[in-house]
C-alpha cells in the first residue's frame, strides 16, 4: 500500500490534522473543513463529465444509456449518503464529548450498515436489471447497452457505500483532507482507465458503456480499499477496529433511524427534479436547453452549499458533544453568511452578464434568450438556496435529520411544484356543488423560473425560524456515554 504513505505522512503533520471546531475562530476552521470537500464534489462531477465524454465516442445509443442510467445512480448515492448522514453527526458528537472509543465503535457499525444495505442492494438489483430497465423506458440498442452498464454498476455498489462510510467517519472526526485526496487518486484513475476499456486501447478489449462500468468499478474497489486501510491503521481522528464489526443491534437502529429521512430526502429531491423537468418539457426546445444549462450553472452553488453544509454538520456536532450549543449556533449562522454572500457576490456577475454564461454553453440566439431570462430571475436567490443547504447542514449535525428533511420537502414539493402548477399553466376546475371556479395564472415558462425562486425564498425563512427555536440543541449521543479517549488499541 506503498499509494498510501502520503495519507500516513499527513496524518501526523499539524497541516492536515483533524479539525477541533470546539474552540478558537470559528471562519477560517469552517474554511479549512469546507474546501477540500468542494473539490471533492468538483471532481466528482468532473469525472462523471470523463465517462459521458468518453461514452460519446462510441455512439449516441451508448450516450443515452447511461444518461438513462442517471437518475438511478443518483438514488444510490441519496442512499449511501442518508446512511451516513447518521455517521457524521454520531461521529462528531462523540468527538465533541471527548469520546473517541465510542466514536471508533460508531465507525465499525457504520461500515456494516452501509456494507448490508449495499449488498443487499445490489442482489436485487441484479435480480431484476431487466423489467427495472424496460420500466424506465431503454428499449433496442439502449437497452443493450444499459443491461451492460447497469450490471456492473450494481456489482460497485458495496464498494461506494464503504467509500461514503470511510469518508463520513473522517468527516465527523474534523478531517476532509483525506478522502478529499482518496477521491483525486480515484478520480484520476477512472479518467485514465476510461479510454482503454471503453474504446479498447492497446491490448484492451472495446467494451462500451460496459467498459465505462468497469473503469468506475476499479476505482471505487481502489477508494474503497484504501479508505479500510486508512482507518484500520489508524492515526486520523478515528479508527476501524476490527472487534467492533459484531452487530451492535441497539446502535444499528440508532444509525438506521437518524438516516432513514436524510434518505428520503434526498429521493424526494430527485424525484422532484424529474417532475421540474417535465414540466419544462411542456414548452420550447430552447427553453429546455435553457433550463438544462442553468441547472448547471446553478449546480455550481449546490457544490459550494452543499460543502459548506457538511462542514456545518461537523462544527454543529462536535460543539454539541462538547456541550456548547451557543458556539454550535455562532458556526451555523457564520457559515450561513458567508455562503450566502458567496453566492449573492456570483450571482451578481451572472445576472451583469447573462448572454456570456448563457453563451459558454451554447451559441443559440434562442436558448441564450430564454437562459438570460432563466438567469436574471433565479440568479438573485441563489443566496436563499445555499442558506437553506447550510442550515440543513445544522440540522444533520444535530441529528435531527427529520427537521432537514421536512425543508426539503417544504421547498420542493409545497412552495415550488404546487407553485408552479398554479403560475406556469393555464387551467380552470370548477369545484363541485359551489360554482367556484379556480384557474392557473398560465404565465407560461416563467412561471416555472418563478415557482423556483419563490421556494428557495419561503423555505430559507422557514429555515432560519424553525433554527432560531433552538429545538436541535440536545444532541443525539446517550447522556449516560462516559466520556474518555482511550490509548489502547484493538
């Protein structure tokens, strides 16, 4: 594992060593903790760019395949991170207390949640990989080319659980450098294997869609090693201890209860944007593609929310452990703040310049005409979508990834789709036995840009009320836990 001393080396270098959020300034340890995981989800995207990119040499029938394949994967990877959404915040508070003993346990139990989820999975997936895909619409040589795919797929899901697990435990302990570093070496290698087992390059046979599966496979089995190996060595806030792999009944339904809704929540985003884009689909090609390129942009402001929020979780948990919930609020509103301003800031230059965005993608005169549009009326509340992540961030820190959840649901499926129902479309239903007549403000594609912006608007109030009761404040480990940090090792 020679790849690894790095990690080894870094570990014990004050540079990289864990993030104890429980005291000095609050800004820049939020720093340190968030921009390893923003790249991190920047290479993510990017190397999910590397195989479309790479698929799209072989033929548009393999391009549509794993597009097909899109929505599923992001299910799994919803799952992988509702389970461990429950590692983060058990993790940190144990830190916080002082217990790293009971943190380790959390660890071990983590990695046998995610590993029998995963598996289990993957068995079924693979027992119904056929009708799964007829049901969602691969038919010929699509759906040759996604049975491929998907197969191999569902082989690497234990493996990107346990990666998630691995990541999650480091995460809660206060370091994001390392898997940050895992996932370059994973990244990297997937890029580079792409084009021999896609294409066939040199000795290699030219698998397709398959071989982009199995160039993810790889890397992930890599990742996933090297993450075992990394906390069963130990020396990174937390450690795997092998002893500890025997089910612990009580702690699993622990696990399973803090991150089932962190689970549904993120189906429900999913399915949400299925349902968005729908509806976009009822108008013009151009504002289709407009729409497809301005979640892009907007993805953009997901990545740095989303970054910041799980540095949130971790400051939230730990301060929780260590009993200061007034330092656990000052890192959330800080951090709510600073993101906001970000995104104000970025926002600012789009709405100045939306043809340039808009043009970056495209040189359509139509698209770029309904994406300025798109900019120039969501643009502004950015903002409101990354306060709302971060807060969300607080909540999963806390524990309470129910509250997280029902914010999700809020903006989504209260304040935007119902929304844009009313003020996209041009409808009118009389209700029965009362002559009254309720009609929908038919505003057109507008309307849908609107129906976003006014839910990121109410959910962020919501958000900052239901924060500001304080009701998070308890925490999630058992009062009763001892708190001590042993020195022996299993």
């Amino acid at each position: 594992m020679w790849l690894l001393e790095p990690f080894r080396e870094a570990a014990v270098s004050p540079r990289s060593a864990p993030v104890d959020m429980t005291t000095g300034p609050v800004t820049p340890k939020l720093l340190t903790l968030a921009w390893p995981l923003v790249l991190g989800n920047l290479l993510q995207t990017f190397y999910n760019l590397a195989d479309m990119f790479w698929v799209g040499r072989v033929s548009g029938d393999a391009v549509a395949a794993v597009s097909l394949m899109f929505p599923l994967s992001w299910m799994f990877v919803s799952t992988a991170m509702g389970i461990t959404a429950a590692t983060i915040a058990l993790v940190s508070q144990h830190i916080g207390a002082g217990n790293r003993r009971r943190a380790d346990r959390i660890v071990a139990q983590s990695a046998v949640l995610a590993t029998v989820v995963a598996t289990a999975l993957a068995a079924i997936g693979l027992a119904v990989r056929e009708p799964l895909l007829r049901t969602m619409g691969a038919r010929d040589q699509v759906f040759v080319e996604a049975l491929a795919y998907i197969e191999i797929i569902f082989l690497s899901l234990p493996l990107t659980f346990i990666f998630f697990a691995f990541r999650s435990s480091l995460q809660g302990a206060g370091d994001t450098k390392t898997a940050m570093w895992l996932m370059v070496l994973s990244a990297g290698l997937n890029v580079v294997l792409d084009p021999f087992f896609i294409l066939g390059w040199g000795a290699f046979p030219a698998l397709g869609t398959q071989g982009a599966a199995v160039a993810t496979f790889i890397a992930r089995a890599f990742a996933a090693g090297a993450g075992i190996y990394i906390l069963v060595r130990g020396g990174y806030g937390v450690e795997l201890r092998l002893r500890e792999l025997k089910p612990d009944w009580e702690l699993q339904r622990k696990l399973l209860r803090i991150g089932a809704p962190a689970t549904i929540d993120g189906w429900a985003r999913s399915f949400a944007a299925v349902v968005m884009a729908a509806f976009v689909a009822r108008f013009t090609v151009a504002a289709i593609a407009a729409y497809g390129i301005g979640v892009r942009l907007m993805s953009i402001s997901w990545t740095v929310s989303g970054a910041v929020a799980d540095a949130t979780a971790t400051g939230v948990g730990q301060n929780l452990g260590a009993k200061t919930p007034r330092r656990a609020a000052e890192v959330t509103w800080k951090a709510t703040a600073a993101t906001m301003a970000i995104l104000f800031c970025a926002a600012g230059l789009v709405v100045t310049f939306p043809a340039v965005a808009i043009g970056i993608f495209i040189d359509d005169p139509a698209v770029i005409a309904e994406g300025i549009i798109f900019l120039r009326i969501i643009a502004p509340f950015w903002a409101f979508f990354g306060g709302v992540m971060v807060i969300q961030g607080a909540f999963r820190g806390a524990g309470v990834t129910t509250v997280a959840m029902v914010l999700s649901f809020l903006s989504r499926w209260l304040f935007r789709i119902p929304v844009a129902l009313v003020v996209a479309f041009g409808w009118a239903y009389t209700i029965p036995g009362t002559g009254l007549t309720l009609a929908g403000l038919d505003w057109g594609v507008e309307g849908l840009w609107w129906a976003y912006a006014f839910g990121a608007f109410a959910s962020f109030l919501v958000a900052v009320a239901w924060f500001r009761r304080g009701t998070w404040k308890g925490g999630v480990i058992d009062a009763d836990q001892p708190q001590s940090t042993p020195t022996s090792t299993d």
